[in-house]
C-alpha cells in the first residue's frame, strides 16, 4: 500500500517531511534522498508501534485527498509515495475456505501470475481486501 508523505528540503541540502494520514509519524534526513530512504523505516516502526498498542493502522487516502481538505499545508514541498507491504502487520495468517466462482478465480489467478508482486493467490485476496475495507474508512 502506498501512503502519501510529503517532504521539505532546506537550503543547507537537509529535508524533513510527515505522513498527513499518519498522526506524528515524522521523517528527517541529511539529504534529501537520505530522508526519503528514512521515510519507509519511520513509517514500519510506527507501524510496530500502533501493533503492539493493539491500536488500529491508519488507512492512505490519496495526495488529492490532501490538497482539496488543506491545500496551504502543502507548499514549498513536494510528495513522496511509500509502499509498505502491510501483510507484515496483521498477525498470523489463518487457512480459511472459500468459495468463488470459477471464472472469477481464472482471473484472479492470470492477474497473480502477470504481477509478480502478489507471491500468490492469498496475498493478492488480502491486499484486495485490505484497500476495500480502507475506502469504507475514509
């Protein structure tokens, strides 16, 4: 899943940013590409955190989402998208049965195979499941 951060360079070359969906999780480098490398760690360990709280992992709404509810936190900057592979934060998996229709699990199964970021079946119901259920949040 990706989540919108967005970034501000300084003049002596150093930069800083935040994750407007994440409350408090903030990013800083030396650099700017040393802070958008320090961006996706800050982003997984708070992450861990909010986990091992039992608290709730925030959704990502898109960068327009930001710009049209408060478009004067957002100048001078510019944005940056994180992937985090969120399977790593929800817990031990569970083997489940379901049903599906034949045609429907063709497809799923093509779509597995020509994106090799799902490993497979399971791991792409779940990340189908997971934006679904962050929509119905916003």
């Amino acid at each position: 899943m990706f989540y919108p951060a967005y970034i501000h360079a300084d003049a002596d070359g150093s930069a800083s940013g935040f994750f407007p969906d994440v409350p408090g999780c903030y990013f800083a480098g030396d650099t700017l590409n040393d802070a958008f490398r320090d961006a996706q760690s800050v982003l997984m360990a708070h992450f861990e955190t909010l986990c091992e709280r039992g608290e709730a992992l925030p959704g990502a709404r898109g960068v327009e989402h930001h710009l049209e509810a408060q478009p004067d936190d957002f100048t001078d900057g510019q944005w940056l998208l994180v992937d985090i592979n969120m399977n790593q934060f929800d817990g031990r998996a569970e083997r489940i049965n379901i049903t599906l229709p034949r045609r429907l699990l063709t497809k799923i199964d093509t779509f597995v195979r020509d994106h090799p970021q799902f490993s497979n079946r399971s791991a792409f119901l779940a990340e189908a499941a997971r934006r679904a259920l962050t929509r119905e949040q916003i």
